[in-house]
C-alpha cells in the first residue's frame, strides 16, 4: 500500500471557496490521502462547511481552533499530521487531480525528500492569467537545496512558498512557521531546503493560485509588513554569517539590498519617517559592504544595484515605475 500523505489546509473566510479547494483534494487519484481542515476561527459559514466534508469523508480531519494565523494555523495542522509526507494547500486554492500522484512519483523516481511544480495563476473567474514554470524544459530538473536558495536570491526562482510542493514529513519534525508574522514560507524557505542533496522540479503547472484582491499578497503597505520583512532579511544575513557560509551570505546581502532598494521605491510615500530612515540605513549599510568586497559579489549586478540605490537614496519618485 501507497504511504499515507497528510494535506493541511488552513481555512479563515473563506466560504466561498472553500468548497472548490476540498473537492481538488478528494478528486485526487492519489488515494491514501490525510486531509487536515484547520478552521482557525472562521467568523462565516466555514466551520460547518468544514464538519460537512468531515461527515462525507473520513479522510478528513477538522480542527476548530481561535483565530492565531495562517502559521499557527499550519503548525497545528503538522502537529496532528500522521503522514508520512505532507502537503501544504492554501483554501483559496485548488489543486489538479494528478496533483499529489505526480509530485510522490517524482519523489519516489529521484528518491529524494522535496517535489515541486509550477502554478497556473487564476482569477476570481477561474481565468487563468499568468503561470510560473520551475522547469526550463519539458522535462524534471534536479538541484540541490543550495542551489534552489542561490536561485531565490539571485531572483531566479519566484516560488518561496509551502504550497505548490510535497515534502518528506521529517522536514518539518521540528521546524514550525513563525506566528505574528507576514512572509511567514520567507522564513522557514532557507530551513527547509538548506540540508537537501536533491530537490526534483516537475514541468506541469498542477497548483491553481487564486489570485484575490483581498489577499495578503495584494494588500498596500502596512508598518508591521515593513517590520517582518526586514526582521526576515536580517534573521537570513545574521543565520549565514554565523555558519561562514560564504557560498550564500554573498548573494543574500546582494538580494537583501536590492529587496530593500525595491521595497523603498514602491512604498516610501506610505512609509512613515522611522522604517523609512531605517530602510535607507540598511541600504547605505549593504551598499559599502558590496563595493568594499566586490570580488565576493556579481560585479555586473553590483553596478546595476548601485544607481538604483543612488536613485532611491536622492527620492527619485520614478524609480518604483522603472525598477518593476
């Protein structure tokens, strides 16, 4: 018999989708299947939506928890989770029918720990609008983790999320998602793929993301957003050079700087004085730490990055417009 794998799926105000994203997920021709609902504290119709699929299908488990966040919301959902591989999937979303088959049997073909596909972008009309391959090719790649996490850096690999990928439930024994705070796959990205001699990417596009005007990813500039996303590029820095990892601290005070030229650019008229001054500091910091060392650093990037810091350090308004 197939191993069994556990689906968490956090769940807040979501009613009107909820119901697609549980039906992906008993369509799947992958059968042994732990599907964990956690309800964290849903204010409308979700709860019973959630005991309703539990009653038809005893695959499925319900948590009704108090409202503590998509982390805390995943961690609980981990710490029940019985299988011996898990799935993250976002309620909002929904997955194809071969969706878990083909990420096990890229897993059990590779043998290795982490299968990853590419996502099909929709809209609230289930319009498709944009996708995002992890494959150059028609064809699986391979990397090791280190080689994913250069990718992020270096803007290669967009994909820093717990959704669209199957993991080995060892991964997450002891690692948990940071509750209180946004970027929260951010965070947990360079835990989870640091250790693997092999991650295997699959070419099909089998994870539908809804992309909602409500979403956390859309929303506009908040303080505390501000807060954990330099936390999240400091907490990286801070984690490499205590390892000495040359191999990757360089390339992640090159995206940290670029990331806070970006943030800057987009954000600065929203911003308020202290996290502005506090981004602008960050900047000059990195930016005499790169061209200190430049031999550490891709030279023809520095350059690049350099006028862009100029820019944003002088106001430049027409930055934000250019830069994306």
């Amino acid at each position: 018999m197939k191993p069994l794998i556990s689906v968490i799926v956090p769940i807040y105000k979501v009613e009107k989708y909820l119901a697609i994203c549980v039906d992906s997920l008993l369509r799947q021709s992958y059968g042994n299947l732990e599907v964990i609902l956690v309800d964290d504290g849903s204010p409308d119709e979700c709860p019973a939506i959630c005991d309703k699929y539990q009653n038809k299908d005893n695959r499925i488990k319900v948590i009704h928890k108090k409202n503590g966040g998509l982390s805390d919301a995943r961690n609980v959902g981990l710490d029940i989770a019985q299988g011996e591989y898990v799935a993250f999937v976002d309620s909002d979303d929904f997955v194809d029918e071969d969706y878990i088959y083909k990420l096990y049997n890229a897993l059990q073909q590779n043998r290795t720990s982490i299968a990853v596909c590419g996502i099909q972008i929709i809209d609230e009309s289930n319009k498709v609008t944009d996708q995002i391959c992890v494959t150059q090719d028609k064809k699986q790649e391979l990397y090791t983790g280190k080689e994913i996490i250069k990718k992020e850096l270096q803007g290669e690999w967009v994909l820093v999320t717990a959704w669209g990928a199957l993991y080995d439930a060892k991964i997450f024994k002891e690692l948990r998602f940071p509750c209180g705070r946004h970027y929260e796959d951010e965070y947990v990205f360079v835990s989870v793929f640091e250790n693997q001699e092999c991650v295997v990417c699959i070419p099909e596009n089998i994870y539908y993301y809804l992309q909602r005007a409500d979403s956390i990813m859309g929303v506009t500039y908040k303080k505390q957003d501000c807060m954990d996303y330099f936390e999240m590029w400091h907490e990286r820095i801070d984690y490499f050079q205590a390892k000495e990892d040359r191999e990757l601290l360089a390339p992640v005070i090159q995206s940290c700087l670029a990331w806070n030229v970006l943030y800057l650019a987009m954000n600065g008229e929203a911003m308020e004085e202290p996290e502005k001054r506090l981004l602008k500091k960050d900047i000059r910091k990195y930016f005499w730490k790169i061209f200190a060392k430049p031999y550490l650093y891709n030279w023809k990037e520095s350059v690049k990055l350099a006028v862009k810091c100029v820019m944003v350090l002088m106001n430049d308004k027409s930055l934000g417009k250019r830069y994306v």
